[in-house]
C-alpha cells in the first residue's frame, strides 16, 4: 500500500501530544530513550499515574470519568492500558507504521484510542501487541 503520508519514510520515530500540554514536552526525550532503549517496542504511551514523588493534579471528575472510559476501552480492546487518554504517545516507524493512520479516524477527540485496535489487528491479537508497547509514566 502506498502512503498518503510521505513524511513517515523520512522519519524514524513519530507521535503527537495533546495540544493542551497536559502531558509535559520535556518528556519526549524520555520517551525516545525508551524507545531506543528497548529494539522490540513500537509504541511508548504516556501514563498520568499517581506515584510517589510525582505532582499529577487533575479534577476529581475527569479522573474518574477517564478511568470509567479506560476500563470500557480494555474491556473492547482486551488491553490493559492504563491511560487511554493521555494523548502523549510516541511511535517506531516501521513498515506497517502507515496503515495505522492510512483510514480516517471515526473521531477526532479520542484517535489515539482507535490506534490501538488498528495496531492490535496490525500484530494478530492483544498479547502480541502488547509485547511492543511501553506505558511511561508521566
């Protein structure tokens, strides 16, 4: 299949964060040394988890409504991925890289959710995918 994406033959490592910062830029070289770090990963996903020595402050709702949404989406998806919504993610290109994003996304605000079952399909099943995918800690 030929890519509508010409700007992913060009780059080794792609991925977007959400335009309201929640997840933080400096970040991205942590999540590139991971990526490097480890030859078998193709995703790293950002996690906002509350851990010792970490100042993660969200409201009491959202935090709740996002765990409601992340449980509905592991138990679709068959993937435990803490974060769904993060939206702070970083991607290996490989050869199969642009038929994650060649289709149109069915929604705008939660696309990076619909990345994981396109990559689930890309791999075979749920546990293979997640042998290639690494949550960070934010």
């Amino acid at each position: 299949m030929e890519s509508n994406l010409p700007w992913l033959k060009t780059h080794n490592t792609v991925g977007f964060w959400d335009a309201d910062l929640e997840a933080r830029l400096d970040a991205i070289p942590e999540f590139l040394a991971v990526l490097r770090g480890n030859s078998d990963l193709h995703m790293v996903f950002g996690s906002r988890v509350k851990l010792l020595g970490r100042d993660i402050q969200r409201r009491p709702l959202r935090y709740y409504l996002g765990r409601a949404f992340a449980t509905a989406a592991f138990l679709v998806l068959i993937l435990a991925i803490h974060d769904t919504q993060c939206s702070a993610n970083l991607f290996r290109v490989r050869q199969n890289t642009p038929s994650l994003f060649a289709e149109p996304f069915s929604r705008r605000r939660v696309f990076d959710v619909e990345l994981i079952p396109r990559y689930i399909f890309e791999t075979g099943s749920p546990e293979q995918a997640a042998q290639h995918i690494y949550e960070y800690p934010l």
